[in-house]
C-alpha cells in the first residue's frame, strides 16, 4: 500500500475510499525510475498509430474477428522486434516480467511473467488475434531469478488502480500507465542494479 501512498507510520492504515487518484498519480510522477525502456523509433510510432485508427475506424464488416490486415501484421513484427532488446544474450530464459498492449475493436492492456518471452508473446498474438486484435506495443523486466510474486503484485495494485479488468487484461488502461506500475513493483521488490548485463542501449526514463 506505501507504494500507493507512500511511508505510513507504525499502526497506521489507510482506507482504499479515501485514496484520490489524481494524488496517486502524482506521487508515481515524483518516483525515479531506472529500469532500461527502449524507446520505438519515430517511424514505428506512425505505422502504429496509423494501426491503432485503422481498428477504431473499422466498420462491422471490416471488423470484429476477421483476419489481421497486412498492416497489424507488420505491427506485430516490430513490436516483436523491439521486445528482442529486453531479453538478455546471456539470459534467455530467464524469468521476467512483461506489459504487453492490444488493440482491436477496443484496447486493453495485459500483465504477465514468463521464462520464454517470445514464446509466450506468440501464444497471447493468437488468442488476440482470433478476436481480432493485434500487439501495438511491449516491455519487458531485466530478468530475475523468479518474477510470479512480482505479478502477483504488479496484478494486484493495477486491480487496485483500474477497475475495468479481467484477470491480468485491463480495458482501456494506457500503455505508459501499465508500463510504470510494472516498472515501480519491479524496483521496489527486486534488486537488480548491481547485476552486468544490462544492456547499455537501453534509455533509462522516469
């Protein structure tokens, strides 16, 4: 909870009625985050943002669970291509977590761990895409030596903070949103600066 509404005196609790969003959100703004992002090159961002129209544009027919068109396909690649960065050569499989974001007839985001990253990319692209949805975006955790508490965790305060869920899919939550509490439960129960490896293309941003 002090990860929501910072340090509590000893005894003292909150009630989840009073918490604001607004002073949440505020308070996860003053938070210095240093887990590696890589930012998608600006040519990417267009093809992505023309995507995300095409499925907001869809009419019924061209809707829905029809087959990705060319473009959500290319999408898809080089979301795949950026994920790539996240995994370490010396640490395949490696456990990790991930935030991945879909859009189709509408957009949700998804938490997630996973020892394979690409692999369990590929088994969420099917399930999405049989409902017509495509992968526009990913990140993905330095490794450590078992993330599923991190998910737990991570699953727990977006639940707390975005109520449009089911399971670990969350309904029009924006991709930065997801991305920086997954990134500030990661760093507040993991300890994974003084470890080499990471790799130094990485931007680190708050």
């Amino acid at each position: 909870m002090e990860l929501i509404v910072g340090p509590l005196a000893e005894g003292q609790s909150v009630d989840l009625s009073d918490i604001k969003m607004a002073d949440v959100l505020a308070r996860f703004d003053t938070v210095d985050l240093t887990t590696p992002v890589h930012p998608l090159p600006s040519k990417d961002v267009k093809v992505i943002e023309y995507v995300r129209e095409e499925f907001r544009t869809a009419t019924p027919e061209r809707g829905g669970r029809g087959p990705l068109t060319i473009n959500a396909i290319a999408v898809e690649w080089i979301i795949r291509r950026q994920l790539e960065l996240y995994i370490e050569p010396d640490r395949p499989r490696a456990d990790r977590l991930y935030v991945l974001e879909f859009q189709g007839p509408w957009q949700y985001v998804m938490f997630g761990h996973t020892t394979n990253l690409l692999g369990r990319v590929t088994e969420h692209q099917r399930a999405a895409s049989a409902h017509g949805f495509a992968l526009v975006n990913g990140w993905a955790s330095p490794w450590v030596e078992n993330a599923q508490r991190l998910e737990y965790n991570a699953l727990f305060y977006a639940g707390l903070l975005h109520h449009q869920h089911y399971r670990e899919r969350f309904f029009d939550m924006p991709f930065g949103f997801g991305v920086k509490i997954v990134r500030l439960i990661f760093e507040a129960m993991s300890d994974w600066r003084p470890r080499s490896g990471i790799s130094s293309s990485a931007e680190v941003v708050s």
